[in-house]
C-alpha cells in the first residue's frame, strides 16, 4: 500500500494528506464523496489513481439531463424494432460501464443531478449489482467505486441530497492548497520557456498571489482556484511577447529613420545612444536600459498582469450579491493592494 502511495504520490503536487484518505477508502472498498470548490485537484487525483491501478475512470456530469436511462443504460430502439428487447441490443451507460470494467464512476457536481437518477445507485452501491429491466443482472467488478464530488459553496440549481445517499458514502472535504503548493501547480502547467528565469519566477508569484487574494476580498462570494493562476500566467507571457517585437519594431522604424535623415553625424550619434541603452544592465523585471526604462518596463509589466487578470479571472470570480461594482472593478482593487499599497506598506518609514 505505501509503495502504491508512493508512485501515486509522483504524479501529483502536493495534497499528501488527501491522498492517503481517498486510497485508503477506495482500497478498502468504500465509495467516497469529495466536497470543495472547484480547481482542487480532484480528478488529479483520481486520475493518478486508476492510472496506477490501471483501471477506467468513467466520468459523468451531473446536472439536470442526467436521466437514470442516460447512466444506466437503454436499449438500442432501431434494433428493438427489429429484434425485439433483447441483451444483445441493450447499450450500456457510464454506470454499467464502470460496473463491468471495475472502475471509478465519477460523478462531478453530483447534487445537480436529479434524485431519481442518484437513487438508481442505491443498489448498485450497497450490493454491487444492479438488474437492468429486460437486459438481466449485472455484477460488479471488484474494483467498481462510485466517487462523487460537489462544490458546498454552490447552491444555485442543485438538490439536496437525500439521507440515504449520504448514509451510503465516505465524505472528505477538499480546500485550496497553501501558496507554495499553488506556485509549484502553476509551473508545472503553465510553462514559458521563452521567458527569463527571473520574470518567470515573478510572474508565477504575483499569478498566485492575486488568485488567491480573490478567495479573500470581502465583495466576492467565491473566489478563483488554481487555474485563474494558471490561465493568468500564460496570457500574461503572451502579452509579455507581443510587447517586446512591438517595442523592437519600434527601434528599428526609428532606426532607419534616423539612418535616412538630413543630417548624417546626427544620425550616427543618435544611433550610438540607443545602442547604449539596448545594450546596458538587465533588470530582475528582464528589461535593459537605465533607471528610466527600467521604471517604465515595471510600469508595463505590471499593467500586463492586469490585463491578464482581467482575461483570467473576471469570469472565474462570484461578486455578492450586495456590491456595485463590476468584477474588473473589483479586479483592480486587488491590482492595487498587490502591486501599490502593499509594497509601501513594507517600505521603511
């Protein structure tokens, strides 16, 4: 079991504690519901796990067309009129699927599924069977779990779920990882091979701080998970290149214009400078020149990472219902606790 842990282990970031809960309770037979917010690495993990058992993970979303003939099964309707209901032209759903296969069913935002659907499990949980009307009995595989997840913070079009689902699972609450765990998530999804080391470090730090400072603002609801961070940090590498060849087709319009004006001595001494500049002292920002083009490269970079917020998370955060602002709006108060109070908040006087 701990060699089974350790290899799983490999193939995630962070979440430890979670993984030996959920192995253990699929190991021991159970089915398990796992509740938290979106983006904390819930199929990840699940993922890892049937990959290690090498069995399938059978993934059904829950919402409101989820029919229990839709995760069970129903019977092909051309070949019934032809055959008559028979076995043979029954079509298995997800559920069946799993059954047969001995996978992990899993259920995501699972109390948006009708309750008629969520009891057709009842049966197939507690007995590991389930008799398919005019198609026989089927049995379960010994590695079949159901695993379902929802987000407890969510209640707009879902159900609440019976007792009797609930007395038939294992529950575990999943939250957001701490900083550095989100940091090593973002580099790990969101590459920019191209971009300095050092602007790379501090894109994924400020990515990551400004994510998780939307799950802590007092007009927001619900803030964004990991991928907000993830999405930000690569948008803002894109919008990272296309400033530099625009700023590098700049220079060299301005080059040839000073290379073709009146006067040639000019031309060449202004030509000289900027050459200068170009090739003076980087910056941790990976910007060149002196203090002035320094001030406004960090002016630059930190609008990018704006306008990426804007892209990555504006969609991704829940405002309350009480406040009169829009989410860029809100956006921006977090730009500016990042970048401008908090920053002289630490400076010395």
């Amino acid at each position: 079991m701990k060699a089974i842990r350790d290899r799983i282990r490999a193939r995630i970031v962070g979440r430890e504690r979670e993984l030996t809960l959920v192995l253990a309770a699929v190991a021991a037979g159970r089915d398990i519901l796992l509740e938290g917010p979106p983006g904390t690495s819930k199929t990840t993990l699940l993922k890892a796990i049937t990959a290690e058992w090498d069995i399938p993970l059978v993934f059904v979303e829950g919402n409101a067309d989820l029919t229990p003939s839709k995760l069970v099964g129903h019977h092909n309707p051309a070949r019934v009129l032809r055959e008559d209901y028979t076995p043979d032209n029954f079509t298995d759903g997800p559920l069946l699927e799993a059954m047969r296969a001995g996978g992990f069913l899993y259920i995501e935002e699972f109390n948006r599924a009708p309750e008629d659907t969520l009891n057709t499990l009842l049966t197939a949980m507690a007995d590991r069977r389930i008799a398919v009307p005019r198609a026989g009995q089927v049995e379960a595989a010994p590695t079949f779990r159901v695993i379902a997840s929802m987000n407890p913070y969510d209640n707009i079009g879902t159900t609440r779920l019976s007792t009797s689902v609930h007395d038939r699972f294992c529950r575990l609450s999943i939250g957001y990882q701490d900083e550095h765990a989100e940091r090593d998530i973002v580099a790990l999804r969101a590459p920019l091979p191209d971009c300095p080391p050092a602007v790379y470090r501090r894109l994924v730090a400020d990515a990551v701080a400004v994510t998780r400072a939307t799950r802590a603002h007092e007009d927001i609801r619900q803030g964004s998970s990991v991928r907000g961070a993830i999405d930000l940090t690569l948008i803002a590498g894109e919008l990272r290149t296309l400033d530099l060849q625009s700023t590098a087709m700049e220079r060299t319009r301005d080059s040839a214009e000073l290379a073709h004006g009146s006067d040639p001595e000019q031309a060449v001494t202004e030509g000289g400078k900027e050459n200068a500049g170009r090739n003076g002292s980087q910056g941790d920002n990976g910007s060149q020149g002196d203090n002035g083009d320094q001030g406004d490269n960090e002016k630059q970079y930190r609008e990018t990472v704006y306008d990426a917020m804007v892209v990555a998370l504006s969609g991704r955060i829940f405002l309350d219902e009480t406040v009169d602002l829009s989410p860029e709006q809100v956006l921006r108060q977090i730009w500016e606790d990042h970048f401008i109070l908090d920053p002289a908040a630490a400076s010395p006087g």
